[in-house]
C-alpha cells in the first residue's frame, strides 16, 4: 500500500480553482518530483498535505490515517516535515533553538513538569539537546549551534531548514523548491546530499523543483501540474521528451 | 571590564552556589529589613513596590515580549487577583487568627486570574497583533465595568481598610516564585513553542508545535503572575477599587517591559525597578532629601526653582527618558538577552561552540 495517496483533491480559493482533481500515490522510499510552471498548483499541493490549507474535497491518507481536516502540528507529528520556497526559519533565534523548537511533539513532558522542572524535563532536554547538536553535525552546523540563524549566509540556512525538518524525525519529507537561488555546481552537491539524507534517515521525499537538472536527475517519478491539473505522470524519460511538457513550461510549440 | 575582573565575573557566575546563596541571602534580608528598622518605612514601602512590578513585568513579557502579542489587559487580571484576595482575606479565611493564610488568599487571587486568561486565549487563537491588542483592551474594560457594578464588593467606591498583609519576606518569596515559574516555563518546549508562535505561527505549527496549547499556558501563566501581583497590591495599599485597575496601570506595566527589554526576564526585572525607582526618586520630598547634604547657598535656590517644580515636570521627564532609551535600544535594554544566571545550565552549555576555548559568545545571551 502507498505511504502517501490523495484521491481527486480539489482546493478552491474563493472561485479560483487552484487544484481540480489532484492523485497521487507515493510508495514508501520513493523520491518524487512535481513540477509545473508557476502558479500551477505545487505549494498547494504541499499545503494541503500538511493542512496549513483545508481541501474543499477529495481526501489525502498517510498510512491509514486521513489528513483533510486535521491541524498541521497535528500532521506534522504524524511524522510529515517539510521544507519552504522562501526560507521560514525562526528567525531571531539560534541556530539550535531552530532544531530543539521541532522536538516539540516528540518531548513527553507535561505543563506541569516544565514549570518545575521536574519529572521527565531533564531526561527529555537532555535527550533534545543531543539529538539536536548530533543533527547540525550531520549538517556542518554544529559550531553555529549558538548563532542568530538570520546571521547565517543563505546556505547554511537552506541547510538548517532541512535540519529542522528531519528533527521532527519524518517518514515523508516534503521539500519545496530546495535548490532555489543555487549555482550548478551548488544543486550537483545538493543532488548528493538529498539521495544521502533519503539513505541514511529512511525518507520517502516528494520535492518540487525548478531545475531541470535537479528533477530530471534524482527523482524516480515525477508528475507534472499545470493550472491546477495532472498533466502527465511517469519516470524522467517520459517526461523529458513529451511534447505537452514543453508546451507548459514554453507555450505552444511553433507551428513546424 | 579589565580582563582580569571579567575572568572574576566569569567564574563568579558559574558556581553552583551563587543562585541559592542569593536567594538565601536576600530572604533573610527581607525578614532582617522590616525586623530591626534597617531602612526607613518609606524605602521598605518602595522596595516591595518592586517586587511586586518585578512580578508584573515579568509576567507580561510572557505575553508581550516573549510570544509578540501586545496585551493590555493585565490591569484587568491585576484587578481579578486583587479582588479574589481582598474578599478571602476580609470575608471568608479568618487571617487575624491565622496570618499564615495569606498566601492562600494570594495563591487563589492569582488562580482566579488564571481561570480568565484563559478565556482571552481564546481570541488569540484567531486574531493577532492589532486586533488582539483591541481585544485585550475591551477585557480590561470590561472587568472594570463588572467589578463597578457589582454592589457586594463596593462597586466604584472600591473596598477599603484591607489588612496591611503583604511585608516585604511575602513579596520577595512571591517575586522569586514567580519569576522561578516564567523562567522554567520559559526554558522548556512550551517556551520555546511560545518564541517560534513570535516569529513565525505557521512555520510553528509546521515543527510540531501545537500553537494553541502554547498560547493557552503562556496566556494562563502571564495572568496567574498579574493575579498574584494584584493580591499583594491590595493588601499593601489596603485600599482598592476598579479606578485603580485602568488603562494607565496598564501602560505602567508596559513601559516597564519595554524599557527593560523584551523576552528577557531579567530585563523586566531591571525595567520594573528601574522605573519604579526614578518615578520615586523624582518625587521633590525625594531629591530633596537626596540633596539636604548640599551647603545651603546651592540648595536653598535649587529647592527654590527646581526641586519644589519637579512634581509637575516628573511625567514629563519619565517619558522622555523613555523615548530616549527606545532610541537607542528600540528593544528595551535587554531587548532579546538574557542574564546568564537565568539560562539553565544545559542551555547554556548547549549553545556553545565547538572550539574548546570557549567564544565571546559565552558571554551574557544566547538569544541576541
């Protein structure tokens, strides 16, 4: 059974339809892409999934539980993370503090017990703390651990978004737009670093991308959106070469 | 600093001691204080003014500083404490027999206020910044109108001749709880859920964090320390009515919190005394009698053209020290730091760098 199905989701904001009848099956360790020109429906997409929008139909099941209608803390600690086009990290706040904020659903201790700091607050914090400084070793951030994570060079930050996204310990990770504002050389690396992450924390991802090279390179499946539809499904090869495609992303192809 | 000194300083604040011994320090203070005449009345009166603002501005930068909402209620939960307290302590619990009831009334004072943050939580899970403000503003107002209108407790005449309760060991044994529970709160998951629901609710709620639990225990926090403020005001003055509770409580309150520094506990508690202290230093009888030991050919006409003026000009001067500091720190003097004595110790250590030496950064914040 998939790890991730929706089934005919629609999203309407206000008349304007910006999903009409989206599917999807994401089998467990796959690495798939959604791509489509701007405006096609992507971040919808992934919004709906984590619930920051509800669907106005259809129905998205992440093993056997149905999203639509939960909270997004309530999905993410479902084990969904996520990453966003336009870096959202806790700005004034440090660079650990950005990882230790999405141990929240994981710590097991009660109101009662942070206010006294009794019980299972040492343990957990303890726990957090390490689990957390082992994670920004992992991504070279480590040293940083006590920087302002605004200070850091738009880099880094990429880095530490996806950081903060695998401290909520996720089996489905939703990366939107992650090589956005790289250089070639920087997406080669970062096409590295994706299948290394998808290996060694047992992910299942679902990316949406822009660079071809990224996309056409990684990914095993890709699906393509335009205005709010499925335009075709299939692995790179499919798409590279399907006329429609092109057609998207260009216009109308010129009449030969 | 001279390197030497800082070193002292350094290692000073890293023994194990130094917070207990404060604590024992000072508690013992407060019972030698009032017990063998150390200060005048007037001085032990101002000091547990502070600490009863400490408590005030500790508890509204949870809301206002901490999470970013900008609150104006906490008069109104001030108010709801100090009611709950008056009438325990006059009506039901018999603390002439039993003055170790106090803190009953105290505790309950600042449960009732408690129970009501949590009903002005509520809007806060729909509407920010601004509108919430409006909100909060309309709590206040209505807290006052209810406590007017009800007869039973006086309505806008107040209660008056409320036993003089509060001394100076209750306000610093409520001061260092409360400050205690904010900073507990503050250095755990729902803290720091509380600061990332500041910088960014969605990205937030997308980390996990369930934002409406966070704002329900910092909304429910923030007030328990108004309410327990409250109490402790209304048997100090000994006199309370709605009038007291308004809007420009209210202000009092924030100015300390900005003054002092927003999500900092130990700003709030430099701001509250800070500002309590000035307001009173710049009462004349005070400068007055700061300057007696002046020769009498420099006092006589400074008492003549200045200091005998200066209750006109002392709300002019307040604010206008205000405008300056916001100037030139916009987010108070310890806007976004906090006193390394107030970090726990994993915290602290947590947060520092990988070389063994031990960066600058060590030094007074993590959060600037």
């Amino acid at each position: 059974m998939a790890l991730l199905t929706a089934t005919d989701v629609r999203h309407y904001f206000g008349g304007l339809c910006a999903l009409a009848g989206f599917n999807l099956a994401l089998e467990e360790g796959e690495l798939m892409g959604l791509i489509g020109p701007n405006g096609a429906g992507k971040t919808t997409v992934f919004n709906l999934i984590t619930g920051v929008y509800r669907a106005s139909s259809g129905s998205i099941r992440f093993k056997d539980t149905e999203l639509v209608g939960k909270t997004p803390h309530q999905i993410t600690a479902l084990r969904i993370g996520r990453t966003f086009q336009n870096i959202r990290l806790f700005r004034d706040l440090s660079v650990l503090d950005n990882v230790r904020i999405a141990h929240y659903a994981r710590a097991r201790y009660t109101p009662i017990e942070a206010l006294l700091h009794l019980g299972r607050y040492r343990g957990e914090e303890r726990r957090i703390v390490d689990d957390s400084r082992r994670l920004l070793s992992i991504f070279k951030l480590e040293r940083l651990a006590g920087e302002t994570a605004k200070n850091l060079p738009y880099g880094m930050q990429r880095r530490l978004e996806i950081a903060r996204a695998l401290a909520i310990g996720p089996e489905l990770l939703l990366l939107d737009e992650p090589a956005a504002g790289m250089n070639p050389n920087e997406i080669d690396q970062l096409m590295d670093f994706i299948q290394w992450i998808r290996r060694e924390f047992r992910l299942t991802i679902l990316l949406i991308e822009h660079q071809m090279k990224l996309v056409m390179g990684i990914c095993e499946r890709i699906q393509v959106l335009d205005f709010g539809e499925t335009l075709i499904e299939g692995p790179p090869e499919a798409i590279r070469s399907d006329p429609r495609v092109l057609e998207a992303y260009l216009g109308e192809a010129p009449v030969a | 600093m001279s390197r030497p000194l800082r070193r002292r300083w350094d290692w000073l604040l890293e023994q194990r001691w130094l917070l207990p011994g404060l604590l024992v320090a000072g508690l013992a203070l407060s019972f030698a204080i009032p017990e063998y005449g150390l200060l005048n009345r007037y001085v032990q009166m101002v000091l547990m003014y502070v600490g009863i603002n400490i408590i005030l501005a500790v508890s509204l930068n949870l809301v206002n500083g901490f999470m970013g909402e900008f609150s104006l209620a906490h008069a109104g939960f001030m108010a709801v404490g100090a009611y709950t307290a008056a009438l325990l302590t006059m009506r039901v619990l018999p603390v002439a027999e039993f003055p170790a009831l106090f803190p009953v009334a105290v505790l309950a004072g600042g449960l009732a206020a408690a129970l009501l943050g949590l009903v002005v939580a509520v809007p806060s899970f729909k509407v920010r910044g601004d509108y919430l403000a409006i909100i909060t503003l309309a709590f206040l107002m209505i807290v006052k109108s209810v406590i007017e209108n009800i007869d039973a407790v006086g309505g806008p005449r107040g209660i008056p001749g409320i036993g003089k309760l509060t001394t100076l060991p209750w306000v610093f044994f409520w001061a260092v709880a409360v400050v205690w529970l904010v900073r507990n709160f503050v250095y755990s998951r729902y803290g720091r859920g509380v600061l990332a629901v500041r910088e960014d609710e969605i990205a937030s709620e997308l980390m996990s964090v369930h934002t409406r639990r966070v704002k329900f225990l910092a909304f429910t926090l923030s007030s328990f320390g108004a309410g327990v403020a409250g109490a402790l005001f209304a048997h100090l003055l000994q006199f309370i009515s709605p009038r007291v509770f308004d809007v420009i409580k209210t202000t009092d309150i924030l100015i300390m919190v900005y003054l002092g520094g927003i999500a900092s506990i130990g700003g709030s508690i430099l701001g509250a005394t800070l500002y309590t202290v000035l307001l009173e230093i710049l009462r004349p009888s005070t400068v007055a009698a700061l300057l007696s030991w002046l020769p009498a050919v420099v006092f006589d006409p400074l008492n003549e053209h200045f200091i005998r003026h200066l209750g006109v000009w002392r709300m002019v001067i307040m604010p206008l020290a205000l405008v300056l500091v916001m100037l030139y720190w916009p987010r108070g003097i310890m806007g976004l730091r906090e006193y390394r004595g107030f970090i726990p110790r994993l915290d602290r250590e947590a947060h520092r760098r990988g070389d063994p030496q031990g960066g600058r950064r060590d030094g007074a914040a993590h959060r600037d």
